[in-house]
C-alpha cells in the first residue's frame, strides 16, 4: 500500500527485513517457555518442550527461507485499499484506552486479586479415572471395579514389628507327648526361638497388624484392605471366635502347607525383616477424595490413633508414586516459571535496551497468564500433569503479541513524539495481525477439546483462554501502561479530535 510502484521482489525483500528481528524475538520467547519443562522430572512433559522447541527452529526457518522464496516467484498482488476485517474491533480498543484508562487499571487490581484467591485455593491432583469422559470404556471399566471390586489406585502401609517376646509360651508336657508337631519346640526353648519363622507370629505383633488393618478399613476412601491379619480373622470365624495365643499361632503356620502359606501369608509378611504389609486399594472415583491429603492424613493417624511411631512405618504404592510425581511437577513448575520470567526479561533487555519498556511489555502478559491459575482455582479446577505447564507454554506464546506491539509502538513514537497517535496507528496495523495470530492459536489449542483424555481437553481450552487473554492485555492494559509511563520518554500526549488512520 504505501510503495505501489515497487516490485514484487523489492516487497518480499523488505518485509522479511523489517519482520526478522520481532518475529525472531518472538520465537525466542516461545523457545524459552517450551524450554522450561526441561527443568522438569517427569520425562515425557521433559520431551515434549524439547520436540516444541525443535519444531519452533524449523518453523522460523521455513517462514524466512520458504516462505519468501515462493512470494519471489509469484505475481505481485494489487493493494487492498478497504478496511480489514479486524479494524473495527481494533479502532474500538484504543478508544477504550483512550478515553477508560482509570478504569482499566481498577480491573486489572481487581483481576489480580481474583487471581491470587484463585492461585491461594489451588489444588494438585491426579486422579486417573477422571482423565477419561464418563461414555469412554476406561472410564467405565475402572468405575466397576471401584464399586464392586473394592477399589483401583493400590496403596500400602508396611509397619516394622519389633520382637519383644523370646518366644510363644510352649505347650504342657502331656500336650507334647506323642506329637511330632511338638517337637521343635524343646529346640526353641533352648535356642530362644532366634530366628525360626515358625516362631515369629505372636499375639502382641498380629494384634498391631489387625489395629492397622481396622483403622485402613474404616477409611471412607478405601475399598479391599488384605494382610495378615486378613487370615487370622478367617481362622478365629473357623475357631468359633475364640483368640490364638502365641503358640496356637505358631502351630497354625507349622501346619500350613507351603502353597497356602506362598498364597495367604507370604505377600503381607517379611520375616527376615521383621516387616508386615497391609495392602488398601482406593476408591479413585470417590469425588471428595484428595489425594495428597488423604496420605498425609493416614500418616498422622497411624501415629496418633493407632500408636506407631513415625519411624516405625512406611507407606508405598502406585497412589504415592503419583502423587509425588506430581508434587514434583509443581515444584519444578514453580522454577521453570520464574526461570521463564528471568529468560524473557533478558531477551526483552538485549531487544529494546531498557528495563521500563522490558518490564510494561513482559509484565500483563505474565499477569494474563496468572490469571489462567487464579480461573482454575476459583472453578476447582485441579492441577495435573497437563494443566500444570499451561503457565510456561503461554507466557512464552502470549509474549509474542507484546514484542510486536511495543517493537512497532517504538517506531510509530520516533516520528512526531505523540504517544496517542502511535497507539491508534499501532491498533490498526499490528493490533490487527495479532487478533488474527491470537484466534489462529486458540482455534489450534481449541481442537484439543475433541479428545477423550480429559487433561488434553483442559489443556487445550485452558491454553486457547489465555492466548485470548493474552491478546485482549496487549490490546487495552499494555498500552494504557505505556501511556502511563512513556518508556520511551517524553512526548506528546493530546491527540487531534481526527486521528489520521494509516493508510
């Protein structure tokens, strides 16, 4: 439009020159969010930044290389003289800062208050049965077994038992007489009962392992509860409900044959190292279950209701994994998002060489994508192995729309020194690509909603509302900051009753 006479190559060459350096800049901080899940523990989100990162080199290289070497080859196009699809819209914005900039900054506290109540009720879970829609045959699936199988997640509890009796008090004489059952047991009372197994189950430990055992079971959370003290609740119903002392105990294991005892003894019972195992499985559908407060809950319980030390237990399983897995998610999140933040600073400073215009462009993106957060905690939306690196990837995306607003904001500024009028021309160029870019990106995440896997969908939509509200704070709160600070110093501030749209 504004070189009608030149030519198509001519065209090609200065649009490639005066778009490098932004739109690499923009690259960059993408790179840099995609990057900050290498911090991460967890090695397939550690992948997906690498593969991100890989695919936003070739994309640069091919839009630069490509692109402009297929736009040489084609006929110039004739100029559009009539208005862009996205310039209403776009007029309307910098009027809204124009003339509404007080209360764009009351909504902007506002939001952020929002956001840190939001940030404050937060929850991080990882429930698996809820990674999939109800119509969905896992989903299904796993719901019986919840319900009519005793529960999914397995969870287990395994207590050092410290052996504080010699041994079982041996049977009267008239008893032993004639019983080759009994004939061990003049070698136990001269030995001590060191450390034949036959010997190790005692009243005093199997009644601590039924304690266990009826605390684990009373738990709304738990469905199936199997140990040790399964098979001794099994023989007392057999005995008539009568108790087993220590020798009765051991006479009943001597008996045992060695496929019963592989069956019902051996997987909740260490000998060697003195260990029982109590084994729960969850009830995973369970809506009020929280998983990392429920273990912390057993924990306290297991010392304060049922007795045992802190070092005296340990608890393992499928359900821990995942929830420490995810704890060490959110960690490594915290730090990818501040390493992020530390990042696209730096690159903002080599850009534009100056800490006001870096901290005005970086900080409502980073807000924007806070605000993300603050939605999810005030819906109860909780964080997983995918909604947790939304922060990251959006900062790095959303930064985009930034860069090229303040990198074309400084060039409109250096012709008259009028703040006003380089916002209304940046609005109706720029403002214009990113609204395409913005609604481009989260049509693209929005796809992510057809899945099955419901972190996918959250991701996706998650994702394509903060592209949104990344665009809308470059739009309205980004330049209202920089006519508040003029980070590009002094200058004219009143705008003509007209002002001249570009051409």
């Amino acid at each position: 439009r504004r070189k009608p006479k030149a030519d198509n190559r001519a065209l090609v060459l200065e649009t490639a020159r005066t778009t490098m350096v932004p739109c690499m800049y923009c690259n960059l901080t993408t790179i840099a969010g995609f990057n900050s899940l290498i911090l991460c523990d967890v090695l397939p989100v550690t992948q997906f930044g690498w593969m991100m990162s890989v695919g936003l080199v070739v994309s640069m290289v091919l839009v630069f290389w490509l692109m402009p070497s297929v736009m040489v080859l084609l006929p110039k196009l004739p100029a559009q003289e009539e208005s862009e699809w996205g310039a209403p819209a776009e007029f309307n914005f910098a009027r809204i800062v124009d003339h509404h900039k007080p209360a764009i900054y009351v909504s902007t506290v506002l939001v952020t208050i929002l956001t840190v109540v939001g940030i404050a009720r937060l929850q991080v879970e990882n429930s698996f049965i809820n990674y999939f829609r109800k119509s969905t045959p896992i989903y299904q699936g796993m719901k019986f077994i919840d319900d009519e199988l005793g529960g999914t997640t397995p969870l287990d509890i395994i207590v050092n038992l410290e052996n504080k009796k010699a041994a079982p008090a041996a049977p009267a004489p008239a008893a032993r007489a004639g019983s080759d059952e009994f004939s061990g047991f003049e070698e136990f009372e001269e030995e001590g009962g060191k450390s034949d197994p036959r010997y190790w189950y005692t009243a005093e430990r199997i009644a601590v392992i039924e304690k266990i055992h009826d605390y684990a079971a009373s738990l709304p959370e738990t469905g199936k509860v199997l140990s040790l003290a399964t098979l001794h609740k099994t023989a007392e119903s057999l005995n008539q409900g009568k108790t087993f002392d220590d020798f009765s105990l051991a006479l009943l294991y001597n008996t045992m044959s060695g496929k019963f005892r592989e069956l019902l003894v051996t997987p909740y019972v260490n000998v060697g190292t003195n260990e029982a195992r109590i084994s729960l499985r969850v009830r995973d559908s369970l809506k009020t279950l929280r998983r990392g407060e429920f273990i912390r809950r057993v924990r306290k319980d297991l010392v304060e209701k049922v007795g045992l030390r802190e070092d005296q237990f340990r608890i393992s399983g499928l359900m821990l994994l995942y929830n420490n897995m995810l704890q060490s998610l959110y960690a490594s999140q915290i730090k990818a998002i501040a390493g992020t933040l530390a990042a696209l600073l730096a690159m903002f400073l080599i850009l534009f060489r100056s800490f006001s215009i870096s901290f005005v462009a970086l900080m409502p993106q980073f807000l924007a994508c806070l605000a993300i957060l603050g939605i999810m905690g005030l819906t109860g939306t909780p964080l997983d192995v995918m909604t947790i690196t939304i922060v990251s990837i959006s900062v790095g995306i959303g930064v985009d729309d930034a860069i090229h607003y303040v990198y074309h904001f400084q060039e409109e500024v250096a012709k008259d020194r009028n703040y006003y009028r380089a916002m209304y021309a940046c609005h109706l160029t720029i403002g214009n690509a990113m609204l395409y870019t913005s609604l481009a990106i989260t049509a693209g995440f929005s796809i992510l909603a057809f899945s099955k896997f419901v972190p996918t969908v959250l991701f996706g939509l998650l994702t394509g509302v903060a592209m949104m509200v990344a665009c809308i704070s470059s739009q309205m709160l980004l330049p209202a900051l920089i006519l508040l600070v003029k980070p590009f110093g002094p200058g004219m501030t009143e705008l003509p009753d007209h002002p001249a749209r570009p051409c």
